[in-house]
C-alpha cells in the first residue's frame, strides 16, 4: 500500500514526532541532583545489580542544562524549593520531572513546617513514584513508564513544560 | 545577616564570562565561589561558600538547611513507638543505628532493658549497617575522587547487605525494626546462614577494595596529607568517631560505654597516626573487618528466647508470621484478644492507639554511629508522647571542622575533604 | 590524648565535687545521669570548673540543646483525652528555654550535663564559643529553633531554617505546620486542590 511497497528493505517510515520522540525516550539523561533517602535508592539504580544503563540514562548530568530528567529524590525542604526551581529553569527544553518517593510527592509522614508539601507546588511534575524510600525496581518502573508517557506526547504537550 | 549581603562595594559579579574578563575585574582580590546545594561531589545539598585565592581556597563556609525536615517537631506530635518511624529516617545511611539510639534512651527512661536475643541481633544488625554505610562511603567517596569502579563495587556489595535487610526487617532502608523493648519482630530461621555466608562474602570483597585503592598512585595523590585533623583539633570541634580515630585517639563508646551488650564481644579499637584523608580510609576499610568480627561472635552466641520484654504494657505483638493475605499476624495472640480476654483486647487497643507513657525524665544515650557519636537528648512529660526529642548527629558536628581541614588547600581537594568526613545531610539538617 | 575505657571517678564524686566549688548549685543525679542546674550567668565558669579540674577533665562539649517549657496550663494540639492515661499537661507559671550542655570527658570516661534555664520571652545566655569552638553551630540551632541570644557569639543567625523565616519553630507556642489531610467521610472537605506554580524569587 503506497510508498512502503515501493522502498527496498531496511527503510522504516514514520512521522517526525514518533521518531524524535523515540530518541528522546530512549536517551533520556537525568540530572545528579538527590536530595535524601531516596537519592540513596537512585544511586543503587545506577549500580550493577539495578543497572539504568539499560534504559540508556547511565548518564546523571552534573550540569542541569545537559539534563531531561530531574528526579525529585528526597524531601523538598522549604529552603531548597527555591533551589529546585531554579535547577528545573536551568534545563533546557523539553524536560520531565519525576517526582520519587512519598515525601516530595505529598510531603508524606513530614507533614509539618520545614517541608513543601509535595514537589508539584513548585514544578510541574510528570510522574509520581510512591513508596518511602521506592525500591529501585519501583523507580525503574516509573521510568518505563515515564518512557512510554514521552513516547505519545506531541511536541505541543513537550513544549507546554 | 546573610551569607549574601556583605558588604558588595568593591565587588564584582560574574558569571560564566571568559576568563580574562574575570582576570581583569578581580585583580588581586579574592574570589567567591558558591558550591552546591546542587552539586555532584557534596554528598547531598550541602552548599559551600569557597574564598578562593587563585585555586587556593582561603576560606570555606559550610551552609546547611537544605533538608531540614523538622523530624525533632514531628516526633513530639506521635508516641514513643512512632518516634522509631521518624527517627530511622535521620541519617538514612545508618538507620539502624538511629532506631537503637533512640530505643535504648527511651528504655532507661522506662527502667528496662531488651532481652538478650533481641540485644544480640542489634548488634548484628547494626554491625552489618555500619558495613553498609562504609560501602556508601567508598563508593561516594571514590566517585568524587574518580574511582568510578570502586563506586559500582560498593553499591555491588551493598545490595547484598540490604537483601538480608529486606529480608529480616521487611524494608531495604528506613527499617523500624527496632523498638522500645525489643525487635519488631523475631528474626527467620536462615538467619544466621545468611549472615554467615554474606559474612564470607564480604571478607573476600574487602580484599578487592584494598587491592583497587590503597596502594593506587591517584588515589593516595588525592589523599594523603589531605584534610589533616590532629587530636586536639578534633578536641575543639567535637568531632567523634572515625575522624578522631585516624587522628590516633583511641575513643569508642562501644567499648567505653558499652550498649547492647558490646561488653562481650572481642574486636579492637582502629586507630591511625596520620589524621588525612588516606588514614580515614584505611581506618575505615579495617572497620568493616572489625565490624565482620564482631557479627561472627554474635551468631555464635546467639541466644534463644523472646526478642520483646514481657511486660504486656509496652510490649508489642512480636512473634509475627505471614498469613495468605500478606500481612504479618501473630495468631495466638490474635486469639488471646480476640477469645479469651477483654482486658487484653483493651490493652492492645490501647497500646496501639495511644501508646504507652514514659516517666518524666531526661536522658541522654549515644552509640558509636558509622560517622562518630550519635546522641539522642530524650526528655519526657511523663506521658505517651516525647516533650522534645534532640539528636546530636556526628555529622553536625563533624562537618564544622570542614573549613579547619580544607582551609589552605586546592578547590579539588575540598571534595576529598567532604568526602573523608563523610557527611550525610538528613543526619544534618533532620 | 589520654583516653579510659574505665570510668575514673564516680558520678557521685563528680557531684559532691561541684557542689563544693559551686554550693549553691542544685544537682540530680538519675538513671546514671548527673545534671548540674545552674544560672545563665554561672554556665561558663561551671563549664570552665568541669572541663579544666584534673579529676573530672570534662573537656569535650558534646552536645547543646533546648528544651522549651511554655508557661500556663499546656495541651499539645491532638491529644486524645482518656481516662487512666496521664494527660499532657504542664502547669507554669512562667515559660523557660531549657539549655542543656553535655560535657564529656575521655579522659575519666563520663559525662555531665548542665541545665541552664531562662525565660522564654526574652531568652539569654552567655556564649561558650571561645571555650568551645564547637558550640558555635549548636548554638546557631538553638538560636533558630528556640530564639535564644547567646551573647558574645561571632556570627549568630540561622543555620538550619531559610534567613528570612519567621518565629523559631520548635518551640511549643510554633504550630507544627504542613498542611491537613482529612480522612474518607471526614466532616472537613478539602477546597479544590488550586496549586500554582511558584515565582521565583530572586
């Protein structure tokens, strides 16, 4: 049917958004930016046993301006919020967030003065991992998950952030 | 007064311009750097405030508070049994360490004391998280001074630890396993296979880290001489634990004031001369060893018997099994409350809605936590709450003597310096 | 620097010690704890005493902390109210911050703890950075938690809380925050959740 018959093998078609977006899911870099317990959890995801390598985001950014992905790993204290904000306007365009663990989700048991309740009142967050601290094949999880979300945005919903 | 708002007159704001143009605007004055919060090589959201005098760093200002979580607050609003929720949640590389803390201060202040079975697996527990913490440490450690492998192989070897974490306390982290009175729950038959084994493991992987960095050229180039701390220093700071040991004092409250029955246990007392970076890490590659004999005399004198105290006021249903639903029961006590005693179901209800109540009363008991004494100021109302909880954590303290240590030194060997203190900021800030 | 796994002098001894030097000091000695009470304004030469007599040597300043003693009939907010369960209630007549100071020695292998108390409307105590260079950050702390002014410390602010925040959180009359989260069938229903993302302050 149409042009794909009319191609010799070994040439795929597509749209540009499918395409670009498969790069982008498949490469998706984190910036090193851990905050608490649960940053203790996202390296072990970069050791041997967990491995995020295999998703092709081995690559934890030091700089935020060469990162995609901020994964929110610990509780936001009121001092940092403004930190986190800043960090998150560093990155260039599109960027996700990914918001790991109970306490920058909703503030979890922290519910008191020190902390934000919840890292979405600072930065639009893309993906909520429960679990205090999640195991690393939870934050995997999510991951996969945050993959396939990235893989049927449009760029409209990627230019949004 | 802020760490900002100096006096600016004279100076000169830059960011990111070429070189020459920094030059040039400088002169001879001095450069301020900001470091962190968001940094790959400060351990969390530690945030550094560098003077620097060409790549000399004059001065250094720790600013802490990025994570302050309010956990002292927190705690005063739940009971004494909760409080071992929050509190594992300090310095989240030593849980352990923090639950026993805080268990053992609110057990004197009940007049009681744990059983011996439910002592020994602290001990046994702790020991294997101190190795675990020392693992976090090398592996941090070594990826901020670029020994990427030695990164992989600690969490490698750290992965087996929290297995058996898991598979005892049901949590690889932020356990609340041990509770006023006791252990949450018995350990499980293979336990000591388990240890053994994990045990030999480990022994053998201690060789590997030895081989990889001790006597490896770059790492003792950015080590040694580096962040010296002597004795009477560490005196002024406060600074405890393996610090002060690589500065050649010989000082552990596991033999000075010993808890949990350490009093029974053989193992020596690691100590180095030099006081640097390098002494704190061989210090600390002996403590895992010490810390693996300490487990193995532990497992061969484990004792039987109830791992809660009996009294039925504060004691919590410890000996759990799984049912088919998941969750963890204990059946001859479910018929207890349920079928043969109204006084107990009321107890129980009790026990587990308002918790128990604690004599008025302050004390203070320390532990000799993987970063140095780790202190829990626990005053009581006498009632089912804690009036105020304080935690003195090593790492608090010990991150004081930062600008002490690294003053003098280049910018890259204030990494080595954070690293060899080994700070964790949840213990910091709380 | 000499180190003892013994304990060389007894808390007893240690006691009965400061009380010669300082008679009118009250002491407490329980659940083997000595605490030594004393007056913002004798804190340093007590702490001088313990820390540079050859028999006590308490030279380390381990830990510093506050304890907040509001004045009035208190209830902590949450409280359930039972009967045979003692209530949380403590009655004063005039609110105080609590200081402890904790002064170990490794040389006699034991430790002290002095308690100083002052009012909680205008708290003071006199600082004990030059004798200990540690106690500058925990006084930091017990300055940003408790409001109390150590006098003659270099750089007293906040350490731990933003510089700009308002009140000194734990203290009791400081309401523990966050935000509440009502129970299914709870009477309290929540407004529509309406975050907006923050501005930036520069």
């Amino acid at each position: 049917m149409g042009l794909e018959e009319k191609l010799p093998s070994g040439i795929l078609l597509t749209n540009l958004e499918k395409f670009v977006n498969y790069s982008r899911s498949k490469s998706l870099w984190p910036a090193t930016f851990g905050l608490a317990c649960c940053a203790i959890e996202m390296m072990a995801v970069g050791g041997p046993q967990h491995d995020i390598s295999r998703f092709g985001m081995e690559v934890f950014r030091a700089s935020p301006r060469q990162a995609d992905l901020m994964i929110v790993a610990g509780r936001v204290s009121q001092k940092m919020a403004p930190v986190l904000r800043r960090i998150y306007d560093q990155m260039s365009d599109p960027k996700w967030v990914l918001s790991m663990g109970v306490c920058a989700t909703s503030g979890g048991m922290f519910n008191n003065y020190a902390l934000v309740q919840g890292v979405d009142h600072v930065v639009p967050v893309d993906m909520y991992v429960p679990g205090c601290p999640p195991r690393p094949e939870m934050l995997l999880d999510g991951i996969i998950k945050l993959h396939e979300k990235i893989a049927g945005q449009s760029f409209a919903e990627q230019g949004a952030h | 007064m802020s760490a900002t708002d100096a006096t600016w007159e004279n100076d000169v704001f830059v960011s990111g311009a070429d070189w020459e143009v920094v030059e040039d605007a400088v002169g001879d004055n001095t450069i301020t750097v900001n470091m962190g919060p968001q940094h790959p090589s400060t351990h969390g959201v530690l945030r550094l405030i560098l003077e620097l005098n060409g790549e000399i760093v004059n001065d250094i200002k720790p600013v802490i508070g990025y994570l302050h979580t309010g956990i002292e607050k927190n705690a005063e609003y739940r009971t004494w049994v909760q409080g071992v929720t929050f509190f594992t949640r300090m310095d989240y590389l030593s849980p352990l360490f923090n639950e026993t803390a805080y268990c053992l201060a609110v057990e004197r202040l009940l007049g009681i004391e744990a059983p011996e079975r439910a002592q020994a697996i602290r001990v046994i527990l702790m020991e294997f998280n101190r190795i675990a913490s020392h693992l976090v440490w090398a592996a941090t450690g070594g990826m901020e001074l670029g020994a990427l492998t030695m990164m992989t192989m600690g969490f490698r070897e750290r992965e087996r630890i929290l297995d058996l974490f898991e598979s005892q306390t049901g949590l690889r982290m932020n356990h609340a396993f041990i509770r006023p009175g006791g252990l949450a729950n018995d350990v499980t038959d293979d336990f000591e296979d388990r240890c053994r084994s994990l045990v030999a493991i480990l022994r053998d992987k201690m060789n590997e880290y030895a081989d990889l960095l001790l006597k490896n050229p770059i790492w003792m180039e950015r080590t040694v001489d580096i962040g010296v701390l002597t004795a009477e220093d560490a005196r002024a700071y406060g600074v405890t634990g393996p610090l002060l040991r690589a500065a050649g004092v010989e000082w552990d409250l596991r033999k000075a004031q010993p808890y949990c029955g350490y009093e029974q246990y053989d193992f020596d007392v690691v100590t180095e001369e030099a006081g640097d970076s390098y002494a704190r890490f061989t210090l600390r590659l002996e403590e895992m060893r010490q810390s693996m004999r300490i487990i193995e005399q532990a497992l061969d004198t484990l004792p039987g018997g109830p791992i809660m105290v009996e009294d039925k006021r504060i004691a919590w249903p410890s000996q759990l099994g799984i049912g088919s639903d998941g969750i963890g029961n204990d059946p001859s006590y479910i018929r207890h409350i349920m079928g043969e005693s109204m006084e107990a179901l009321i107890n129980h209800f009790k026990l587990v809605t308002q918790g128990f109540p604690v004599p008025a009363g302050q004390v203070y008991q320390a532990v000799e936590s993987p970063r140095g004494e780790l202190g829990y100021a626990v005053t009581s109302a006498g009632t089912n709450r804690p009036w105020r909880v304080h935690v003195r954590e090593p790492s608090f303290v010990n991150l004081q003597a930062t600008n002490h240590m690294a003053a003098g030194h280049m910018v890259a060997d204030v990494v080595a310096v954070v690293a060899s203190i080994d700070p964790v900021m949840g213990g910091v800030d709380r | 620097m000499e180190t003892s796994y013994e304990r060389l002098i007894s808390l007893e001894d240690v006691e009965r010690k400061v009380q010669e030097r300082f008679p009118d000091l009250a002491a407490d000695l329980r659940n083997d704890e000595l605490t030594v009470f004393c007056k913002p304004v004798q804190v340093r030469d007590v702490l001088q005493y313990l820390s540079t007599d050859p028999d006590i040597q308490a030279d380390w300043l381990i830990d510093l902390s506050g304890v907040h003693w509001p004045a009035g009939d208190h209830e902590i907010e949450r409280q359930p109210s039972t009967t045979g369960w003692p209530t949380y209630r403590v009655s004063r007549d005039q609110g105080v911050i609590e200081v402890n100071y904790i002064v170990r020695s490794i040389a006699k292998n034991v430790y002290v703890r002095v308690a100083v108390q002052t009012p909680d409307e205008a708290p003071t105590v006199p600082s004990v950075t030059d004798l200990f260079p540690t106690a500058n950050w925990h006084e930091r702390e017990v300055f940003d938690f408790f409001g109390v002014e150590f006098e003659g410390h270099p750089d007293l602010q906040r350490i731990l809380m933003p510089e700009d925040w308002v009140g000194h959180p734990q203290r009791k009359d400081y309401p523990l925050g966050g935000i509440d989260i009502p129970y299914k069938n709870d009477k309290f229903i929540p407004p529509p959740d309406e975050r907006e993302l923050r501005e930036v302050v520069e």
